[in-house]
C-alpha cells in the first residue's frame, strides 16, 4: 500500500488531537478512498475506538497492523483496541513481542500483561510485567502491578522487593508502603513488615486508629515499648497529652469528637491490652466503657478475653461466638481452644487448635518449612561426634562474666523461671532477644566450627557481647541470663567462645510441651512453623532433645536443669540450687513471681498470660485429658518421658 497524502493525513491528525472526531473521520475516508494507506486505517480505527465503537476500531487497527507487521506501534494499538472490545484473548495473539528492549517492544509487553490479566492468565501477565521490571522500566505502576501479580503467586518476599521499587519511584503513594508491609507479613517478616506500616502510619500522623493498629502488631512481635510509643502518640493525637497508663486515657483516644465511643478502636486497643497481659486494666477500661453504654456483647474477642481471665469459661464462650471467626480466624480459634480446654472439652479444644493451625497464611508452605527445619536440625545433630568436637579451638575466659544461657523446649517453662531470676536484684535477663547471627556471620555453619581460629573466634565473641550490650540497661552491673529456649541450638558457639559458659536448662513433660506448643498461636518462622502440625511437634521434640542430649555427651557442658512440674510444686526446693549454680546470694523477692511479673510490665511472650497468675499444677499432666488426640505421636514421646525421669 502507498502512504497516505499528507494533506489528508495531516488534516485529520490535527482534527483527531483537536477533538473534532467526525471532521477527522471524514478526512481520513476520503484520503482512504484516494489512496489507502496504514497511516489512514490506522487513524481511522483510533477514531472508532474514541467514539466509543472498538468492534470497528478494531477491524481497522487489524488492517493497518497486517498492511504494516512491522510497525509495533500498530500492534500496540490493535492489542489495546481487543482488549477494550472483550476480546483478550486475541489481543494476547496480537501482542507477542520480540526479544527486545525498545520503548514500542516494551509497550507491547506492557498490552500483553494488560491482556493476560483481562483473560485471567495470571501466569502470562506475571511473565510479561517480569519482562518490563527486568528491562529497568521506570513506571511505578508497573512495579505495583508486578507485585500485585507476585502476591496473587504468593510469592511474597519477590513481592515486596517489587512493591519497594514501586513505592521507591513514587514515594507520594502512601497506599504502596501498606501493601508492601502487607507483602512482608506474608513472607513471614514481621519485623520488617511492622517498619513498613510504620512509615505508612507516619505518613498520616492525625489518625489515632492506624496508631493503635500498629501498637498491637509491636505487641504481637514483642516490641512493647514501641507499641506504647504508638498508643503515647495515638493519646497525643486525641487529648494534646501523653498517655498516663491509665483506662481514661485510652477510652479518650476511643471517643469520638461527638463524644461515642468507636467501637472498633475501643476493640483494637482491648485486643492490644490482652496480647501485653494488661488485663485488669482492660477489665477497668471495659467497665468504664459499659458504664457509658457499651454492652460487653458488642466488643467480641476481648471482652471474651476478660471472661476467660475471670474464670467464667461459660460467659467467654458465649461472648467468642458473637464474634465472627472470619475476622481474625487466627486468634479466634485460639481463643475458643482455651475457653474449650478450660471447660474440660478435650475434643473441641484440640479441633479448634487444629482450625488455628489450618488458618495461618501460606500454610502448605509452612509445612515445607517444617520438613526443612526437621531435617536440618537431625543433620546438625549429626555433626556432633567426638571426633568433631576434639578439634574445636576454645577461648580462655575473657573478662568479666560470660553470659548463663537459659534454655530448653518451647513451652517448657522459661518464661516462669527467668521471672522468678528477675526477681534477684544482681540478675539482668535479656528475654527472646537473637543475636547470635552476628556470630554466625563471622563464624559461618556449624559444621566448620572447628576450622574456626583463636582469632576468628574472639571476633565472634566481641561481637556477641557488643549486640548483647545494646539490650542492656544503663545501670547493669551483675549477672546477665540470655533466655531463648532455642537458643540451645547454638550453644556450640558460645561453647567455644566462652569456656565458663553456664546453662540452666528447663525441663517438662515432653507429653505437655509439645501439646502445649500445638495449642499456641506462635509468630511462625522456621522452627514455630513445626508446631502447625501435632505429628511435626513431636517429631521436633525428639529433634531437639536428641540434639540437646548430644551437645551434652560430647561437649561435656556445664548444666543446671529445673524441672518445670518441681517448680510449681515447690519454688524455693527448685530456685536454691539455680542460684547456688550461679554463684549467687539467695533472696526472698525470687519467690514473688507474680509482683515480679507486674513489675516488668508487658511480656511478649506466649506465657504472657500465665507467669501473672498463683502457682498451678493445672497445666501439669495436662496431656492426659488428650490421649486420644496423642495417641499416633506417644510411640513418639512416651520414650522421652521416660529416659528424663517421669514415671507412669
């Protein structure tokens, strides 16, 4: 075909751009009649396509592109044109690009992802945005759209980086920090993801709600003191004055200028008070609320909390199942396992943790994680052998104490027994605090530990004392307790970086440990992801304690063990030798736990709501009331009970 006459064409461009479509139409038929041309048909099926009729636009725009295949300006237009008419499908046939990078083929990639997504082919629009992202495209939507369709993949931590991008290019869009906090989350960053929210709030640092929904995701993380920062701020925002600690305070952040109560806030900051154990503040700032005419059937999960807390297992129940379990399936389920427990129902109790378990995000891959996290920890196990640990080099003792770790078996009681060492006035206790990855930084794996140097390895140790320093308080001077049960895992490490190392180990019923971590709501990572399962928590128990009894045999460690159902049964009997072990000064403040517990205020972890309470041998023997739902893990179990001294 010849090109159009510029006259016509020029005419008809100029009437196309200026809005005057039907002068533009006629112009450019006419010239089609004088001279057909691409150009022309072109033109002629941009102009249906404005005048709201793409079926004709579409016939035009094909005639151009078949007249003129290598103009992928027209195929671009074409493949826009289908996709506006419905038909998608075809426009993923008109837009197969080349292999290259210019502005035309990367706009035709652009159109196929646009297709794919319209058709519902999710797999050929994230391979076409993957094309554009990977060429360095600089649109910030095409990196959100790109995330978007990696978090529909749920291929979540590629997600992010892509959201990271997006929100880097346009940082005014506040909208992409939550989703790319979002992102995080569920690719099991928390922390990460609770910094990204954090800027997001920031952004819009008038609204007391997102302050209030961030302080309860710090609690859930751990990060108290800057969950009450964001309530402090959240106060500031409402009243002009920092919060005093005190129930009016957060009622005044849950009232609304007209002088209600916002339900919903009100629900969030009792959620928040629940998870950092603050409960009879939340018992005042509920009694507060219904004196103001809000009925406690109306605030669901914490008010079901306060029951629970008060001991009428019955009145929680029944205040649970107001609430939805769609809305938080998570902590919903949680809940109603222990209001079942706690009425004696074994079987719905274990169902509910089952249907706990079963609502975590991305929950198949948790249980991938699970099998890989077994399987490391029996390989490392492996490791252990005599001839392994003959060739560790060991540091002398370096100055001033080494640290006594505090380990043992989630569940197995240390949360209980660091609150009982806080209460010595010479003992400082770093709770669930990991700093060990500095070390494994300079160290490298396990395994090689033996290749390690003198040299290399007092690096490691300065590095250990240096982040463990900055969890210190100002006026320490004493002993220092790194308490993380796990961390028994590295104890090879601090092994060789400090022969005085001095561990206490806490030990349980294997029976009720592993139940007991099946039944809780744990923030997944790694070696939480085992408890989704009641045949994984078992499987890592023999795991660990198979580790844990190797590490002693060929390491010949310095070990003082509490027993946690001695503990209970007699506090000063099982605290004695523990602070002789020490080299410590016996005092009787060790023996008030629950003045200790409130003294520390919140505690982040899962005992945050039991180490407050008297002594009770409640939660021991626990697991006989579950024998039927152990039966397949007790072949399991039973063994280990036996060989750590419990009988019957």
């Amino acid at each position: 075909m010849t090109a159009a006459p510029a006259s016509e064409f020029r005419q008809a461009l100029d009437a196309f751009n200026g809005g005057d479509l039907d002068r533009a139409r006629e112009i450019a038929e006419r010239g089609l009649e004088q001279s057909p041309s691409p150009q022309l048909q072109h033109l002629v099926g941009l102009i249906h396509c404005r005048l709201g009729n793409p079926e004709a636009g579409v016939d035009w725009l094909r005639l151009a592109s078949d007249s003129d295949p290598g103009n992928l300006a027209f195929r671009v237009m074409l493949a826009r044109a289908l996709v506006d008419a419905g038909r998608a499908l075809e426009a993923l046939d008109a837009a197969i690009p080349p292999e290259g990078t210019t502005p035309a083929e990367l706009a035709l990639w652009h159109v196929r992802a646009e297709a794919a997504a319209t058709a519902g082919q999710k797999d050929l629009a994230l391979q076409a945005l993957a094309r554009l992202c990977s060429a360095g495209v600089g649109d910030w939507r095409i990196w959100r759209d790109y995330a978007e369709a990696l978090s529909d993949a749920e291929r979540w931590l590629e997600a992010s980086r892509a959201f990271e991008q997006a929100a880097r290019l346009n940082p005014q869009e506040l909208e992409l920090q939550r989703s790319l906090a979002r992102a995080l989350a569920r690719g099991g960053r928390h922390d990460q993801s609770a910094d990204e929210l954090r800027k997001w709030v920031e952004a819009s640092p008038a609204d007391a709600y997102n302050r209030i929904v961030l302080a309860r995701l710090f609690a859930n993380l751990g990060r108290n003191a800057e969950a009450d920062a964001q309530v402090n701020e959240a106060s500031r925002i409402v009243s002009g004055k920092d919060w005093a600690g005190d129930w009016q305070g957060l009622l005044d952040i849950a009232t609304t200028r007209s002088g209600e109560i916002d339900i919903e806030l009100l629900r969030e900051i009792g959620a928040l008070l629940e998870r950092t154990s603050r409960m009879e503040l939340l018992s005042e700032l509920f009694d507060a609320a219904e004196a103001k005419g809000i009925d406690r059937d109306r605030l669901g999960y914490p008010a079901a909390a306060v029951a629970l807390r008060t001991g009428n297992a019955g009145e929680a129940k029944r205040l649970l199942l107001l609430e939805s379990p769609d809305v938080d399936p998570l902590r919903w389920h949680w809940m109603m396992a222990r209001i079942a427990d706690s009425l004696g129902d074994s079987e719905l109790a274990f169902a509910e943790a089952e249907a706990m378990n079963r609502s975590v995000q991305d929950y198949d891959r948790w249980r991938r994680t699970a099998k890989s996290q077994l399987e490391w920890v029996r390989s490392l196990t492996e490791t252990l052998t005599p001839e392994w640990a003959g060739r560790l080099t060991r540091l002398p003792p370096g100055d001033g104490l080494a640290p006594v770790l505090l380990v043992g078996f989630p569940r197995s009681g240390t949360t209980l027994l660091d609150t009982f060492l806080m209460g010595h006035p010479d003992v400082t206790v770093l709770e669930e605090i990991e700093f060990i990855d500095p070390v494994e930084r300079i160290l490298g794996k396990i395994p090689t530990l033996p290749e390690r140097s003198a040299a290399e390895l007092e690096q490691a140790r300065q590095a250990y004392l240096a982040e463990m320093d900055l969890h210190l308080p100002k006026e320490h001077g004493g002993l220092v307790v790194d308490k993380l049960p796990l961390k028994l895992l590295a104890i090879p490490y601090l092994h060789a970086m400090f022969p005085d190392l001095r561990i206490i180990f806490a030990q349980r019923h294997p029976c009720d440990c592993v139940l007991s971590c099946f039944m809780q709501a744990f923030a997944l990572n790694n070696a939480m992801a085992c408890f989704l399962d009641i045949g994984d928590s078992a499987e890592y128990y023999d795991a660990i304690l198979s580790f844990w009894v190797r590490a002693r045999e060929t390491l010949g460690l310095n070990v003082e063990t509490v027993i946690y159902e001695k503990l209970i049964d007699d506090a000063e009997g099982s605290l004695r030798p523990v602070v002789d072990f020490l080299g410590l000064e016996w005092k009787d403040g060790l023996l008030d736990h629950r003045a200790t517990a409130k003294a520390r205020g919140a505690i982040s972890t899962p005992s945050f709501d039991q180490v407050v309470q008297p002594l009770s041998d409640k939660a021991s023997g626990r697991w006989r009331r579950y024998e039927k739902q152990l039966e397949p893990v007790l072949p399991l179990l039973l063994p280990w009970a036996e060989r750590l001294g419990y009988s019957g």
